[in-house]
C-alpha cells in the first residue's frame, strides 16, 4: 500500500488541480485586486511550466523570494491590514503559493480544502446564482479531485 507521503503526483493529477483551483479563484479577478490575480496567474503558469519540465519546480530560496513578493504585494495593496479584502486576497496568494510546493498527495490535500475556503469567500463579494452554479462545479471538482 502506498502511504500518502510515498505517492508522487502525475501530470494528469496536476492539471486537474489547477483547473479546479482555478476555477475557484476566478471570479475574485473581477472585483479583486489586480497585482493580486495577476501574481495568481504567474504562480499558475510557472506550475504549468514546471509540470512540463520538473526540474523547474522552485528550491527553498526561490520559495522564500516569492513568499517575500507575495507578502510585499498583499501589505501594499491595502492601506488597511485588519479588512476582510486583504484577507480574501492574502488567501488567494496562499493558494497560489502552496501550487508552486506541490509534490506529494498529502500537499494535494492542503490545497483542495484551501479551495474550498476560496469558494466561500467567493460569497463574501457575491451571491448571485451563476455565481453559484459556477462554484458548485468548483465545488464538485475539488470533492472529485479529494476522493480521488
């Protein structure tokens, strides 16, 4: 039996996520702040990247760096730190963050269920019913890619 640390992830598990999680985040980059979702967007194309050529996938230092920038762009975004929008958007650079150190099922779990909390801030800005209809199929994604 394989245990949750030994499995690596396939190719076909990473796109799956990414699409999901996507999927999820999306709706912020309409009301969102725009260095955030454009800060999302790289940290989804440097994984699809290192999804083609691993050796890509970022080191300790480089991980440090990014955290830094991420951190660096969500503190001056805001003029005010203690408000629900920097915490939805230090969210969003979490999700994207923790896709850059997937590399075993258990960091595939970690993600899923920050999805879901990026789901329900969806409805913090929100609740309209294509809304909802477009994050229960996030919802059912993450669900699937969690019983997987």
């Amino acid at each position: 039996m394989i245990r949750a640390g030994e499995h690596h992830l396939s190719a076909a598990e990473l796109l799956a996520l990414l699409a999901v999680i996507t999927m999820a985040v999306a709706p912020h980059f309409a009301h969102g702040n725009g260095w955030v979702s454009l800060f999302f967007a790289a940290t989804i194309g440097y994984r699809l990247a290192a999804i083609r050529y691993p050796r890509l996938l970022p080191g300790r230092l480089l991980l440090l760096l990014t955290t830094l920038a991420a951190l660096a762009v969500v503190l001056f975004s805001h003029t005010q730190l203690v408000d629900w929008r920097t915490a939805v958007d230090l969210l969003i650079v979490m999700v994207g963050l923790k896709l850059l150190e997937l590399r075993r099922r258990r960091d595939i779990y970690v993600t899923l269920f920050l999805g879901y909390f990026v789901i329900a801030s969806n409805f913090l800005f929100e609740q309209g019913l294509l809304l909802t209809a477009w994050l229960l199929l996030a919802f059912t994604g993450l669900t699937a890619l969690l019983l997987e």
